[in-house]
C-alpha cells in the first residue's frame, strides 16, 4: 500500500516535471522564432528604409526634371509668342490696306495665314499656362469681381464662334448672385474654354452659360445639346493631350483646354464635374467658393471619379 502511494506519486511528479519541460521547451522554441521574426523584422525594416531612400532621391530627380520641362515650355512658348503675334498683326494690315487692294486669291490666302497663326498661338498660350501651373508660377490675383456682367463679356466674346451656325447661346443668370472675390482673368479664361468648346461640339442646338449661389459655393453650369460624351470618357477628357469621340469635321483643338481649365479651377479653390449623355448633350459644372482667401487653392493631380452622369 505505501509502496504503491510512493510510485503514485513519484508518477505525479513525473508528469508535472515532464510537461515543465516541455512548457519551458516550448517557451525556448517561441523565443527563438521571435528572434528570428524579430530578426526578419529588422532586415525587412533595413530593406525598406533603403527603398524609400531610393525612393526619394528617384522623386527628387523627378521633380527636378518636371521643373526643367515646364521651365523649357515656358522659355520655348514665350520665344515662340513674338513672331507669331507680329505674322497676326502684319496680316491683318495687308488685309486692311485699301491703298493697294488685294486680289481675291490673295486675300484667301491672307486668311488663311491669320487664321493659323491665330490657332498657333492659341496652342502656344495653352502650353504656356500649363507649363506656368505645373511650375506653380501661376499668379491668383483675388479681387472684386461681378459674375454677371463677366458672363456677359464672354457672351460677347464668344458670339463671333455661333454667327454661322445652327446653334443658339444663352444665359440663365439669377439677379442675386453676390459679388465674387476670385481671379477674374482666370475664371473669364476657365468659361471662355468651356464655351468654346460646347460651341464646338455643339454642331446644331443650343449652348447655356447658367450661375447659382448654393451656401458658400457659385455653381457655374456650362450645358449643351451637343454631341456628348461617353461615360467612359469623364476621366480622359481632363488628361493632357487627350480628345475623345468623333469630333465635328473641321473642328481643331490640342486636348490641353480641359487640363488647362480643371488645374485653373483647382486654383481658385473649386471643383469641376461633368454630366453627359451621348448625342444629347453635356453639361459642365464649376463650383467655386464666392470668397477665395488670398491664398488661392491648390493643384490636384488625380482624377477624382466625382463625376456624374444620367447617361
Ligand atoms: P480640345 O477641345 O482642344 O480637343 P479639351 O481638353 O478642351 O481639348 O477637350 C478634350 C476633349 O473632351 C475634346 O477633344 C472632346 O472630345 C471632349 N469634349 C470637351 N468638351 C466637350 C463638349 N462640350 N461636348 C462634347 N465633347 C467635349
């Protein structure tokens, strides 16, 4: 009976020093995978230090090489800006000389020569005004500005574009609007691309230039019952370069006005949205806010999918 109690419990405490053990073995055998975790930690660590390193100086050089590019266009477009603005300028005094009339081939022809150089330098502005935002050399000069009677200026600023076509232009402007403290000369640059382009995709139908006060904001609507544009394409319209669809035959651009007119909005502080519906129109939306502090807004880059569409 004793004898059976001593075995019992030497078994006892047999197990309990046998499962210590293997507790502490386990113990011993989680430190040392932690170690080596640890140790993977750290080398993984090491590498990815090295990496934004690199990371950093490959964005440095980046930017650097963007600030010579945009400070080449600038350079380049100003050069080109002189002659082409004196070829317009000495065009127009063949074409207005009554001393020394012209024949009617040289006249053609004269017209033909002030129309693209006129096209010329309208690129060469677009690639200067890009280049000067992407520098962030782009001045905001905020002052007084009275929204109504800027519409009406680039009402009449853009009738010359409807006179021989089938396309109507037309404002809805409320009396109530305040004044505005923006950029005028950008916010008249940003509604002079808006419009002409929904005249040029504007074929036959009508073109609206509308304006409403919502809180703080001015929405500034732009629609038209032009060709539209695909779904799709909301995204692509604002890139660099990039047109879309089928364009109206002698229709020309450089795919730079949009670019041009997001980044300027994104300037005074607001937002751009479009709206569109294949062969029945677009419409597009500027948001601005009615006091821009002195500060101006900021350059965004990325394509927010803010969009919308009813096609
Ligand atoms: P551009 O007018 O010089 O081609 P934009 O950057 O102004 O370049 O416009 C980019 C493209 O977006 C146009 O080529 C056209 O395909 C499309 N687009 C812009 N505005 C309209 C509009 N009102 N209706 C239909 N398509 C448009």
């Amino acid at each position: 009976m004793k004898t059976q109690r001593v075995l019992q419990t030497y078994n006892e405490q047999d197990i309990t020093e046998g499962a210590a053990r293997e507790a502490a073995l386990r113990t011993s055998e989680e430190t040392a995978q932690a170690l080596l975790d640890a140790t993977d930690d750290i080398a993984v660590l090491k590498e990815l230090q090295k990496r934004t390193e690199m990371l950093e100086v490959q964005n440095l050089r980046m930017l650097e090489t963007v600030d010579r590019k945009s400070r080449f266009f600038a350079s380049m477009s100003h050069e080109l800006r002189s002659p082409m603005t004196s070829i317009i300028g000495f065009t127009e005094i063949l074409l207005e000389d009554t001393e020394e009339p012209l024949t009617s081939s040289q006249r053609s022809l004269l017209l033909k020569v002030r129309c693209n150089a006129e096209r010329l330098l309208d690129m060469i502005n677009d690639l200067l005004d890009l280049s000067k935002i992407e520098s962030g050399r782009m001045t905001v000069k905020v002052s007084r500005v009275n929204l109504p009677e800027l519409i009406q200026h680039v009402v009449e600023t853009m009738t010359p574009l409807v006179r021989n076509k089938d396309t109507c232009l037309e404002t809805e402007v409320p009396d109530n609007l305040p004044i505005m403290r923006t950029d005028e000369h950008n916010l008249n640059k940003i509604l002079v691309n808006l419009v002409s382009n929904a005249i040029k995709f504007t074929p036959k139908g009508c073109v609206k230039i509308s304006a409403a006060l919502k809180g703080s904001k001015i929405n500034i609507s732009v629609s038209d019952t032009g060709i539209g544009i695909r779904r799709a394409d909301f995204c692509k319209i604002f890139e660099e370069f990039r047109q879309v669809g089928e364009h109206p035959v002698g229709s020309n651009g450089t795919g730079l006005g949009l670019a041009i007119t997001k980044k300027l909005v994104h300037l005074l502080g607001g937002e751009i949205k479009v709206s569109s519906k294949l062969r029945q129109g677009s419409a597009f939306t500027v948001v601005l806010p009615v006091s821009l502090s002195a500060t101006g807004g900021r350059a965004r880059r990325t394509c927010k999918k803010r969009q919308s569409s009813d096609g």
